[in-house]
C-alpha cells in the first residue's frame, strides 16, 4: 500500500489532541528534564571543585546530589524512556474512540520483554544509522526510515528486537522516500529546537534554555509520533497479518476530541 502521508498527518494530529496525546507529552517533558537535570548534576560532580563552581552558576538544571547519584538517575532515567515508547506506541496505535482513556495495562503488559527488546534493539538502531549517516549522509535516512516503525513491531506487535527490525524493514517498503520526509522533520526539529537553546544559552538564561528546549522538544516530538503511529496503522493494516483497516476506518476527528 501507498502510504497516504498528508492522511497520516491530520489523523497523527487529531491522536495526540486527546487524553492520551496529553499525558504522553506530560511523561516525555518529565523524562526530557529529568535527563537534562541528571547529565547536569553528574557532570558538575565530577569537575574539579573551581571548576564546579563556574560552571555551575549557568548549568541549568542541577540536583544537589552526589556525581553517582546524577549517573544512576541518568540509567534510571533512559530504562523508563524505553518504557515510555513501548506505551506511547501501545496508546497511539489504538481506535480513535479508546484514545480518551489510559488503561494501566498499556503499562504492564509483558513490559519487561518489550522492555529490553527496546533497548537492546534502539541501541543497534542507533548505531546503524549513525553510522549511515556517517556514509555521505543519505545511508543513515534511508536506515531511520526503514527502522521508523520499530517502536510499534516492539510494542503494539509482542515482536522481538530480530522480529521488530526485520518488521519494520518490511512495513517500510515501496515508502521509503515518504518516511524519508518524517526522518528529516525530525532533524529539522533537534536543530531549530538546539538554535533556540543556544540562543538562551548566549544571554545568561541556561535554567530557561533547558526548560524552553525540554517544553517545546516535547510538544513538536509527540506530534510527529502521532504521525508516525498513523502512517504504521495504514501500513500495518494493508499488510500480510494486519487488522484489515480496523483501526484506520476510525480516524481522528480533530473538532470531536476532548479537552484535556
């Protein structure tokens, strides 16, 4: 099937103009300055005392922890963004009419497994595109777009890191070129999102830049994993095993959504 992209945009942004949309964003904000708040903190600990101190005054967002502390909340921290997308994928991949509810079972169901499929599998993607993008550029597109589904084979699909790469390898063919446009959207975003950081950054503001950054990284990225999430429904119910367009024949009314 031909991936319908402007289709996927409208009801990507309907998903997330939901209860489900607002509490997704609420826990990636959190994970974002939470992170920000860890690097800050163990860095700072680590830094000769002078040093600290200098540094410290524009740092941002920093924790009066201990340096160890800052790097266990880091780890602690990037195991619950695994959790976070194996949720965000089960919650955005579902009906339009389940989308004004959160059931904790989004949450619990095989999470340990889907879990460390996650990050096993998220630490090879980011290798191979990485350095696809260090092969003259268009290898690393061409990678990310075909592993753009991978969060939904973990999630939605109970699929392991094997299965889950070579399912979203599948799901991508014959659409390459359209998952293309949402991987270099997505790079479009970390860098407008990094000159409005440096920018704050330059006039004294570094607790502002961080949070500035966090809020609006937040809110452009669970956007575009509304869309993600649409384009895998249209894909995924055109393909062999799919739901037969179940979910995609109860699309997002934006006007009918409720307030969060």
């Amino acid at each position: 099937m031909a991936l319908q992209l402007g289709q996927a945009v409208s009801d990507g942004i309907g998903r997330i103009l939901t209860k489900t949309g607002g509490i997704l964003l609420a826990g990636l904000l959190a994970i974002q300055l939470v992170t920000q708040a860890a690097v800050n903190t163990a860095v700072i600990g680590y830094l000769p005392p002078e040093v600290a101190g200098r540094f410290g005054e524009s740092a941002g967002l920093v924790l009066p922890l201990p340096a160890e502390a800052g790097v266990a909340l880091l780890a602690a921290t990037l195991l619950a963004s695994s959790v976070y997308f194996v949720a965000l994928s089960r919650a955005l991949a579902r009906p339009a009419r389940e989308l004004a509810s959160f059931p904790a079972e989004l949450l619990t169901r095989r999470v340990g497994r889907a879990t460390l499929s996650m990050v096993v599998g998220g630490f090879v993607v980011s290798i191979a595109v990485t350095l696809g993008f260090a092969a003259l550029f268009f290898p690393g597109i061409f990678l990310a777009a075909s592993f753009l589904f991978f969060v939904f084979a973990v999630g939605v699909e109970d699929e392991g890191t094997i299965g889950a790469l070579k399912r979203s390898w599948a799901l991508a063919r014959g659409n390459r070129l359209k998952l293309a446009l949402l991987v270099v959207l997505s790079g479009g975003i970390g860098g407008m999102v990094g000159a409005v950081g440096s920018v704050l950054d330059l006039v004294g503001l570094g607790l502002a830049s961080e949070v500035a950054v966090s809020v609006v990284t937040s809110v452009l990225f669970t956007a575009l994993y509304g869309v993600i999430a649409a384009a895998y429904l249209q894909l995924r119910d055109d393909s062999p095993g799919g739901s037969g367009g179940s979910v995609t024949a109860d699309p997002i009314d934006a006007s009918s959504t409720p307030e969060l």
